[in-house]
C-alpha cells in the first residue's frame, strides 16, 4: 500500500484518540492555563500606582495644575464643587484634595492614616517645590531595570517547556504501552504495515498537536497574561518544534521496553523528576549549586526553558541560541536512534 | 488454485522459552480450500505454533513456506496474503468499528470495503459504535472482520470463538464456512470439540508441543476403536480390583478411571452392556449415573493423554 496513505490513516487515527480522551485534553490544554493563572496572580508584582489628586477651582488653580502635571505619577481631577469633591476623598476615591486659598498658600487635605494619602502628599508637595525652582537634594539616581520582570513573563515559558515535555513523553509513551499491552501493535504487525510507519505516525500526531498547544497556549500567555515575544514567532516555533520533537524521542525511548502502563509511567516519572526540579521551570537553576550547572544545562528541558526564554524575553535571535538548540537535537536524535534498536515489537 | 496444493507447510518446527519446549518438532500441512485444526488443552503450544506461522514468533528451528514464500525472505509479502485473528487482540476502545477498518485498510493495496466485511459478519447496526461498547462476541467478529478485510488466501484464527455464547459461535463458525466456501483455506486453533468437528478438514492434536494424533475428526476418532464409551460411577467407589474384570468382559476394548467415574471403551456395545450388568449382579455392585455416548474427540484426548481439552 502506499506510504502515504498508511501513514495518513494511522496518524489520523492518534489525532482522534487522543482528542477522544477528556483527561488527557485536560492535561494538555487546561492544566497549563489553571497553573499560570494561579500562579502568575499570587506572585504578581502591583507595579506603581497613581497619586489620584484632586484640584479645587480658585485662584492659581491653573498654575498648581501645571506644576503637578510634571510628575508623571500623578493623576488630576479637578472640581467646582468643594462637597463633590470632599466625598470623594473620605471615600477614597481621591488620595489628597488641594484647595487654592486667596494668600496664595493651598490647604492640602488627606487622610494621614493611608499610606496612598501619604505618598499622594509627598508627590505633590515635591511637584510644587520643583515649580517653584527649590531644587531637591542633589541625590544620583539609578534605578534597576530588570527584563521581563514580572515573576510570570519568567513562568510562562517554563511552564510552556514542561508542557511541551510532558504532552510528548505521556502522550507518546502512553499510548505505544497501551497498544502493546492490548496486542494490538501485534495485530498490526501481521499486516504489510511499514513498521517506520508506525513510528513515523506518533511523531505527526505530535506535530499536529504542537500546533494546538502553541496556539491555545501561546495566545493566552500573550493576549491574556501578557507575556512579551521579543524574537520573532519563526524563532518561537523553531524552538517549540525542536523541543517537542526531543521529547517525542525521549517518549517513544522510555516505552521502547515497556511491557504495561505502569512500567512505562514509573519511567517517566524517572525522567522527568530531575527536570522539573533542576530546570529552571519555577525558579531559576542559577539556585543550584554551581558545579551542578553544568549538568542541568545538559538536560533537554533546561536547554529547552532557556531557548524559550531567549526568544520570548530577550527577543533572541536563533544563532545566539545554537547551544540549546543543538542540545535538544541531540537528545532528539539518539533517543530517536536508540528506541528504534531496542524496541520491543512483541 | 488447484485442490490438493499445499498453501502452508511447516517442517521440524521447534520452539523454546527458557527450560520451556512450547513446540517441538512439528510437522504441519494445510491443503488448499481445507481448514486444518490445531486442537490441544491449555499449554499445549497451539498459539506458539500459530504465531510462527503467522510470522511472528521466528522459530528456533524447522522451515515454514506459506503459499511457497519463507518469512526470512518475503515477509510483506506473505503478510499481504494472509488474513490474522490473534487470541485476545484488543482493537482501540476509542474508535468506531468502521474506523477500525478503516485504519486496517490502508495497509493493503487491494482491500475489500469496510461495509463489505461489516455485512459479512454481521455487523451493520455496531458499524458507528465504538469499540469498547461491544460485547465479547461482537469484538470477536470484528477481529475476524480485519481479519478478511484482504481477501486472503489463508485465514489464521487462534480460539475464534473462545467465551462467546452458542449464538455468537454459531455466526462465527458461519462466517469461516462461508469463507472456506469461496475457495479460502483455514488454520484454525481450538479446544472445542464441536468446533472442530463442524469446521476441521483435517485435525492435529497437539500436546506438549507435539502432534499425539492426525487425520480427519472421523478418522481420529476411530483411532478410539470403539463403537461407544460407556462410563458410571460405582456406588462406595471404583476399586482396582474391578478393573481387570471389566477388561475380560466381551466388547470392552479399554477401561480408565476419571476420578470416581469408570470409562470404557467399547467396540460392542450391546454385549458389553450386558456383561457389565452380569458382573454387578455376581458382585453385588450398585452404578450411579450410567450414561453410554459415541466416542468423541474429548474421548480421543483423553485416552491419549489422560487429560481433558478443556480444565472443567
Ligand atoms: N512468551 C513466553 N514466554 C515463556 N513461555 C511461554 C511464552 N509463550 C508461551 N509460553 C509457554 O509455552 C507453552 C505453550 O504456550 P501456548 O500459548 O502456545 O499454548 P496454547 O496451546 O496456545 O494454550 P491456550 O489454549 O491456553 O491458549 C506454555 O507452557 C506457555 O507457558
Ligand atoms: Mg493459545
């Protein structure tokens, strides 16, 4: 029979399975999305909020509004009416009210209680020192910037690696113990069938589910948590493509023997223990003693979160990521090379 | 293809697992538009023996040529010609029966339609069902299903209607005579008697991994030499003693003991009958549950290995 037809068939066949498998789906699909939700709102830094200053109409109204609008941080709302105005301000809704006076002296009013009231009066106080050329002590600022600095444009792409680790080595490996297990590798091996066929139709089932995971996962973290993609998508999809492909192999490896489920899940997990912890998918590996570095720079989902991260964070090109990418295609390649040897077909 | 043409021949064949001799040393040949049975209790090597035909298990010594082809040599060949039901195959829960055809069609270049086999075995109101909600005798005919999907010259089913009820195994045994009938030949595992006395040819007993008996269910059976089998069960047990008396009796040709019951095999069985009551009376003997049958291959077995095809 023709190859591609065999190939086509036997592919379609684990699309449908495992889109026919709620659990898995959920696993894949929804999991990921629950844990960067969670997480990413636990450990989300607030940013800087604004002063919210308001601004009674009197005279030199406008000349106090002018030297506010010099700081950024400040957010004016100015009123004619003193009552609407004073209710907003025991309600909150207002940090500090400032009201011109005829001496020329405006009356600030805020609740000194609130930490709000009192940074909205430090700001304002400052905004109007400036305005009036009395200069702040000479002080050399340096602030830090830190890239990506929000704790889930740091999760995300890990989370993204694991996924990609995980739908490849419990999808594959899954479902090649399940259909040794019920002889039905057995029943097909007593057809024409090319055995690369075989072997060929899990990796395009793959691919074809790498491209779901990448579009459902990839827009939530872009649209919804608002993870930057600094590279460009070609890069995200090379690396995703290379990533999963590793762990297709390594899948495929750890059920090469594997007479049941439970062999094959105990192997996974084997496997798949040391990088979740040493990674980098929850916190950094740079944690790790430095002469265990090395080491878990070698494993295919460090060199995976790295690649990712490069691309999403620091807008990397694919040159300045050859070294996690040729680790990956190296795994990718003997786990390949090394299952199709010592697989059981019986 | 013409009659007489051997389509499968195995010679020598020898097959170990460790200390374990499965099959050894045996000698096969099924004839063209025959089915050949392979019947033998559990153990006895049938399935080991069926998978190196198959092409599955490579035997430790011995030749095989199906339809004249070596497996060493033309394996996607033969594979092409054959049609396979395993013992205890489970097909994907998840598909549907047509999408499991489906899937087995590809696999080869010219194909019977998958509504072609599903009418064939009757399947036509499961044709959307999934796999997993069938029965057991309904998942059997789907393995047999794949099994035609290639028009193949020689069919292999391992206990095709092992745990189906009688219904079930009727529409299976209907579905190979059909087969048989459009000039197929037929390998055929089992340890039905019935089976194989409705669908064999030809039969092999098979124990330990050898042919005990061979011929046709007619011709085994006479290898009994016996008319019937008369068997009872003495009232305060059988004992030894009795033996050698009921073997001096006319008509009785052998005599064994099944646990409490006494079987004999009898080539008259009038005379035999009426000597065995002359005995009881003289004795003083009392039988419980006499019961007189014709011989069948379940009587063959036995007497030839003392064991039942079956474990009661
Ligand atoms: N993979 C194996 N490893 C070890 N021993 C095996 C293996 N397969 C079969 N055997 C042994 O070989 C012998 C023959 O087994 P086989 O399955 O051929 O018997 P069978 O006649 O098909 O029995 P059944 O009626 O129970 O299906 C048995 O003793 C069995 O335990
Ligand atoms: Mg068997």
């Amino acid at each position: 029979m023709s190859r591609g037809r065999e190939l086509y068939e036997l592919t379609r066949v684990r699309v449908l399975l495992f889109l026919r498998e709620p659990e898995a789906l959920f696993w894949v699909f929804v999991f990921p999305l629950v844990l960067a939700g969670v997480l990413g709102f636990a450990f989300r830094s607030k940013g800087i909020e604004p002063a919210r200053v308001g601004l009674l109409e009197g005279p030199g109204a406008d000349e106090l509004a002018r030297a506010l609008a010099s700081d950024e941080h400040v957010e004016l709302v100015r009123f004619v009416a003193r009552a609407e105005a004073e209710k907003k301000l025991a309600r909150a809704a207002l940090d500090v009210l400032l009201e011109p006076q005829a001496d020329g002296v405006p009356q600030l009013a805020y609740d000194a209680h609130r930490p709000e009231g009192e940074n909205a009066r430090v700001r304002v106080l400052r905004a109007l020192d400036l305005a009036q050329g009395r200069a702040a002590a000479p002080v050399t600022l340096a602030p830090v910037e830190e890239t990506g600095s929000r704790y889930i444009d740091f999760l995300f792409p890990g989370l993204l690696g694991m996924n990609l680790m995980g739908t490849g080595m419990w999808g594959i490996g899954f479902a090649i113990a399940d259909v040794r297990r019920r002889k039905f590798l057995k029943r097909l091996l007593v057809t024409p069938m090319r055995r690369s066929s075989f072997f060929l139709s899990f990796i395009l089932a793959r691919a074809v589910f790498l491209v779901l995971e990448l579009a459902v996962l990839g827009s939530f973290g872009a649209w919804i948590l608002g993870v930057p993609l600094r590279g460009s998508v070609a890069a995200f999809a090379l690396v995703s493509l290379l990533g999963a492909g590793a762990f297709a192999g390594i899948g495929i490896l750890t059920a090469a023997r594997a007479r049941t489920i439970e062999a094959v899940s105990g192997l996974m997990n084997v496997v798949m223990m040391p990088m979740w912890l040493g990674s980098g998918v929850f916190f950094s590996y740079e944690r790790f003693p430095v002469a265990l570095q090395p080491l878990l720079k070698l494993l295919p989902l460090t060199a995976l979160n790295d690649a990712l991260r490069g691309v999403c964070l620091d807008g990397s090109a694919l040159v300045e990521l050859t070294a996690p990418l040729a680790i990956l295609l190296t795994w990718g390649v003997l786990s390949f090379a090394l299952a199709l040897r010592i697989f059981r077909w019986e | 293809m013409t009659t007489g043409e051997v389509v499968l021949r195995a010679r020598g064949l020898v097959k170990r697992f460790g200390a374990v001799v499965a099959v050894d040393g045996l000698e096969l040949e099924l004839v063209a538009g025959r089915c050949l049975g392979l019947l033998g209790p559990n153990g006895a090597g049938k399935t080991t023996t069926i998978e190196m035909l198959e092409g599955l298990k490579a035997p430790d010594a011995g030749e095989i040529h199906v339809l004249g082809l070596d497996w060493r040599t033309s394996a996607a060949q033969i594979r092409a010609l054959i049609g396979v039901q395993l013992q205890a195959t489970e097909f994907q829960d998840k598909l549907t029966v047509f999408e499991t055809l489906r899937l087995f069609r590809a696999f080869y270049a010219d194909s019977r339609g998958a509504d072609e086999v599903i009418a064939w075995v009757g399947l036509e109101e499961k044709r959307g069902a999934r796999v997993g909600t069938l029965s057991g005798g309904q998942k059997q005919r789907l393995a047999l299903a794949t099994a035609l999907l290639n028009r193949p010259r020689i069919l292999f089913l391992d206990e095709p209607s092992t745990g189906l009820d009688p219904q079930a195994r009727r529409r299976v045994w209907e579905t190979i005579e059909a087969f048989k009938a459009s000039g197929g030949s037929v390998l055929l595992t089992t340890h039905y008697m019935e089976e194989a006395e409705r669908l064999a040819d030809d039969l092999a007993i098979l124990d330990h991994g050898k042919v005990i008996a061979r011929g046709s269910p007619r011709a085994v059976i006479d290898t009994l030499g016996a008319e019937s089998v008369v068997e009872f069960t003495p009232v305060g047990g059988a004992r030894p003693e009795h033996e050698a008396e009921l073997l001096t009796l006319s008509g009785v040709s052998a005599v064994r003991h099944e646990g409490e019951r006494v079987v004999l095999s009898v080539t008259r069985t009038q005379d035999a009958i009426a000597g065995l009551f002359a005995l009881c009376a003289r004795r003083k003997l009392e039988l419980e549950d006499l019961r007189t049958h014709r011989p069948t291959l379940e009587d063959v077995f036995v007497s030839l290995t003392g064991k039942h095809l079956r474990d009661e």
